[in-house]
C-alpha cells in the first residue's frame, strides 16, 4: 500500500514514517510506497520498497492537493496543522491551514473518486480541544463538541466534513483525537501546553523550565509512541466497525502536574526536579482552565486504541529515546 502523510515533517509525522519503514507495513499491508509533504522539506526515508517522494507543499496553495494526491495513496495521514496557539494568534492563518486546506483535500478526493472510482482511507488528526467548558469530572465519548478556541473550532469543523465525506463513500475516514503528546522532543513549540512537556524535558537535559500553572492542573497525556500507535491502528482498523461515530477521543493517561513532577523525581531524582521555576502566568492559566481532564474512552478501547501504561511509562519512553535510557 501507498501512504501519503501531510505534515510529514512534523512532530508526530517524523516519527509515524520512521515506524511505517521499520515495520515496512500500513494499513495491515506491505509499505509499497511513500508521499511525505509538509511546508518543511521532510526527509526522505531509505529503506521503502518502492518510490518516495519528499517534497516541500504550502497545502493552502491552489492545486496542491491535488498534486498531494497524485500518486493515488490507498492510505492518507492529514497531519498537517497550525497548532493550538498560533491559531489563536493568527485567525487567518489558522482557518486557512487547519480548514480551508483540510477541504480542499476531501474536494480532491472527491474529484477522484467521482472521475476514476478512487476511495482511500482518510486518518484525520483531531484534538481535545473539540470539546469545551463546562466540562463533567470525566468526559464521556459522546460529549458535545463545544469548541472554545480557534483552533478547536477548525478541528471540530474538519471532523463534521470527514464524517460527511465518508456518509457519502467519497472515501474512508476516521478522525483520532489525540490527547496532548507528552513528553515532546526537541524545543518548545507555540502550543499553549508546551510546559506540560516543558517540566520533563528541560529537567531532564539539566536545564530550567518554566511552570506558569498550579500544580493542582490535571490534563489528559500520550506519548509521541503511543499516539503513533494510534495512527497505525487507525489505518489498520475495519472502518465499518465504527458506525455513525467517525471521529473518536483516543484513550490516554490523567495526571495533574503534580504527578508529573513526582514522576520526574521517581526517574531523575530532586536535582531535576529543582530544576522547574513557578513563574505563574494568568494568560497561560486561562487557557488552560477551559481544557479537559479526564475521559471515558470506551469506544476507541473497544476498537483496540492503547494508551500508555502511566506517567511513569512516558517519562521512561523520552528518557529511553533521548537519553539512552
Ligand atoms: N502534539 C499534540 O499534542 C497534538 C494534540 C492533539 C492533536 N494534534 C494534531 O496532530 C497533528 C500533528 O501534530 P504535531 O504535534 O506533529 O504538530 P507539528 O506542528 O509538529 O506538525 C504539523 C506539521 O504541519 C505542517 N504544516 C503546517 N502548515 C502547513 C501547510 N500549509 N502545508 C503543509 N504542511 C503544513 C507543519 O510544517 C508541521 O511540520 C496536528 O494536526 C495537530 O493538530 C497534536
């Protein structure tokens, strides 16, 4: 089977391609080939059994997804986004990639569909962010989509099209909400949970990190790994099993930032967690206040989704990836 991944060059897409080549598999299938695009130029990976192409594409750009779907993928990720914060600071933008960009890839596969018969399967990236405030102790899976940011909205919109798409056959869809990926490598990105990710990672490379929230904050986490796991169920998984729900809240591990911290301790001892400074910011801490907590995700743990086993397991997994264990 052929993937084509949109965002490839992103977090969570650099990883899904290096396991998508390791195990030479997608979608229950052998990996025949590959289509990495991203407005960074992904890297292109050795190793397929088949052609890849890697190439810089502004999704927003007329035509392009047309030219992202023209080696007719089987098996389509849409990573590509603008995260949390930045669509909060640039609406344009935000509506731009997160939805006008998404429509225009369903549009494409529309065309295709209707001219040659071509019906992929469409992995969608959502977010908890679909969901707003007030919010009960823990969220059931069929909760109301109540949005209270920018980009959760865009999220929200573009799991409406996708179930709308795959009603009509146009293709298979399935959208994941992701839960905030925990703990992310490399340096802080815009999103506004980035200290969530920030307290381990900066500790544990001996160095300060920032904590602008109390640490009675309690979020919902996966790691980059598992959410990976995530994606590779996705495009494994018998679609049909899921009804009229389409888009699903991927299960996860709940822990407060307190917990966080002592999970640091219990792997990198008092000296790391020294290491984090309270500098309590309101802006910061409004935004989180509207975020959820906890979920009931029944539904995805039916259909086979695995969250990682605790806080504990994340940290051991950065400190094993980046660390040498
Ligand atoms: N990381 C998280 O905690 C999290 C949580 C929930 C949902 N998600 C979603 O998962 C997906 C992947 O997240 P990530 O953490 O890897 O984010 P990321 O920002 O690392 O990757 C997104 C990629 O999309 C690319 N992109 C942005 N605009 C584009 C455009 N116009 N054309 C082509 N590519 C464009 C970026 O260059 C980037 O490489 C996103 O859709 C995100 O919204 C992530």
């Amino acid at each position: 089977m052929h993937a084509l991944i949109l965002g490839a060059a992103g977090m969570i897409g650099r990883r899904l391609v290096d396991v998508l080549v390791a195990e030479g598999r997608v979608g229950g299938q052998p990996l025949t080939g590959l289509t990495l695009l991203d407005v960074v130029t992904p890297t292109a990976p050795e190793g397929v059994p088949g052609p890849v192409r890697a190439e810089a594409a502004d999704l927003t750009a007329p035509g392009a997804a047309e030219a992202a779907i023209r080696d007719r993928p089987e098996v389509i990720f849409h990573l590509a986004a603008v995260v949390s914060g930045e669509a909060e600071a640039n609406f344009d933008l935000g509506y731009r990639v997160n939805l006008d960009a998404t429509r225009s890839l369903f549009e494409a596969i529309r065309a295709a569909h209707e001219a040659e018969g071509y019906t992929p399967k469409v992995v969608f990236t959502s977010s908890l962010a679909v969901f707003g405030p007030p919010f009960p102790a823990v969220i059931p899976d069929d909760h109301i989509l109540r949005p209270a940011t920018s980009y959760g909205t865009q999220k929200a919109m573009g799991e409406m099209l996708l179930a709308d798409y795959a009603r009509r056959g146009i293709f298979g869809g399935i959208g994941l909400r992701l839960p905030t990926i925990c703990v992310r490598p490399g340096k802080p990105n815009k999103a506004a949970s980035g200290f969530f990710s920030g307290i381990i990672r900066e500790p544990l490379a001996g160095q300060e990190a920032i904590l602008p929230v109390p640490d009675t904050v309690r979020h919902w986490f996966a790691s980059p790994a598992a959410a990976v796991g995530f994606l590779t169920h996705a495009a494994e998984l018998d679609l049909a099993r899921l009804g009229t729900r389409r888009s699903l809240t991927m299960p996860g591990v709940s822990a407060t930032v307190a917990e966080e911290i002592e999970a640091l301790r219990r792997a990198a001892g008092d000296k790391a967690v020294a290491l984090i400074r309270r500098q309590p910011d309101e802006a910061v801490q409004r935004i989180v206040e509207t975020w959820p907590e906890s979920f009931d995700t029944a539904a995805a743990t039916d259909l086979g989704f695995r969250a990682d086993a605790s806080f504990d397991a994340i940290v051991a997994q950065h400190i094993a990836a980046f660390h040498g264990g």
